[in-house]
C-alpha cells in the first residue's frame, strides 16, 4: 500500500516542500496536485501531479485527504 502522505514531495526548482493542494480520483488513479510552498516559485508553473493506483491508495480510503 502506498500512503500519499509518506512520500516527500521537493520542488524541483527551489527544494521546498511542496503542499498538496488537490485531490482528483481519475480512472483507476487517485490524482494529488502539489503545489510549492517555498514563496519563490510560481505556483502554476511548478505545480506537480502524483498518481497513485487505487488499488494501492491507503490514503484515499479514508475519504478525501484535502477534505479534512
Ligand atoms: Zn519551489
């Protein structure tokens, strides 16, 4: 199983953490948006999307993790 919450996620531009920001079940995926949190970037451009499988989401079946 694989927990979105386990995995670090850098930008690649500045190496900040990034922030998950949204969260989208696609066909057979579960889509997390990321965005940087380091002040510096541009949001939009070094946005990041992570798909995890469904089958091996442990975070997502708790619900939406961006709904509290
Ligand atoms: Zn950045």
């Amino acid at each position: 199983m694989i927990n979105i919450r386990d995995i670090s996620v850098r930008c690649g531009q500045c190496m900040n953490f990034m922030t998950l920001s949204s969260y989208e079940p696609r066909d057979g995926w579960n889509a997390y948006t990321y965005e940087c949190d380091g002040g510096t970037c541009d949001a939009a451009a070094t946005r990041t999307v992570i798909e995890v499988p469904v089958s091996l989401d442990e975070f997502a079946v708790r619900g939406c993790p961006t709904e509290g």
